[in-house]
C-alpha cells in the first residue's frame, strides 16, 4: 500500500534497523568526497586528532541516515522528492563498528498545491549506546491522493 500526504499525521514516527559503519567505508567514502586525514588515515587520526580515532565524514552520516530514512519508510510512500533541510547538525563522530539506526518524527503538514503536501520530519541517527550523533529535519514533498 502506498502512502500518500493524507496518510500521514504530526506525531507519525518510524524507526530504522541498525547499520553497522565500517572502516573501510569511512576511508573510501572520505577519499572521494571530504579527503581530511582524519577520515582517511586511522593511525594519525588516533594519535593527532582531537577525536583520538577515524570517524565518518558529516555527510557520510547524512548520507546513511538518507539509507535508513528511505529503507524505513520513503520506499512505502508516494513522495516527490526532498525541498530541503534544516536545523541539520553533528553532535557526536560516527566511529568505525559503530552501529546506527534512526527515528523520524513529523513534526508539521502543509498543503503546498492541490497535487503535493509538504512535511517537515525530523530524524535523528542514534549510536548503539543510544547516543544522537546526527539530526535534521528533513522537508518532504507527497503526492496528494487523486480525488477524481
């Protein structure tokens, strides 16, 4: 069954299975798109950087979250695509073995055009210990039922 903007309703919530982050992920995802040595070289990362090891690139967490977003709900609905982000922050580094998971909440509906409703859901990306390391508020475009 597809869900479409008249499905949903502030308060609405989803969660995630866990994703396992690894290692090797966080260096080939840093090579390519934010080549800082302390996403792509484990040894100076431990002993140089403020972290005391590797940790993802911000917008490799952005990006899993997007993964776990989609796989838990997007994938079921009739969605148009994202308008944007807000309020998107890091609060803690993603570590390799870490384990992530996320919980989404809407927070507001609007009727943007008699085809398309706009949601404003926010998502945070939690640890295994349970720790938010990532959150935004993610603006989603629906398809609006055809009432014809």
């Amino acid at each position: 069954m597809t869900i479409y903007f008249e499905d949903l309703a502030v308060g609405d919530e989803w969660t995630s299975e866990e994703y396992e982050v690894s290692q090797d992920e966080i260096i080939e995802f840093a090579e390519q798109y934010d080549p800082q040595w302390f996403h792509t070289d484990p040894e100076r990362a431990a002993e140089e950087s403020i972290y005391g090891s590797l940790i993802a690139a911000g917008f490799h967490t952005a990006a899993i979250s997007t993964r776990l977003f989609v796989d838990c709900f997007l994938s079921d609905t009739a969605t148009l695509g994202g308008k944007g982000i807000d309020k998107l922050r890091w609060h803690e580094p993603v570590r390799p073995d870490d384990r992530l998971s996320i919980r989404a909440e809407i927070l507001e509906l609007e009727v943007e055009t008699d085809s398309r409703g706009l949601a404003n859901i926010q998502i945070e990306t939690a640890n295994q210990d349970g720790d938010v390391v990532f959150s935004m508020i993610a603006l989603v475009m629906f398809a609006r039922r055809d009432e014809a």
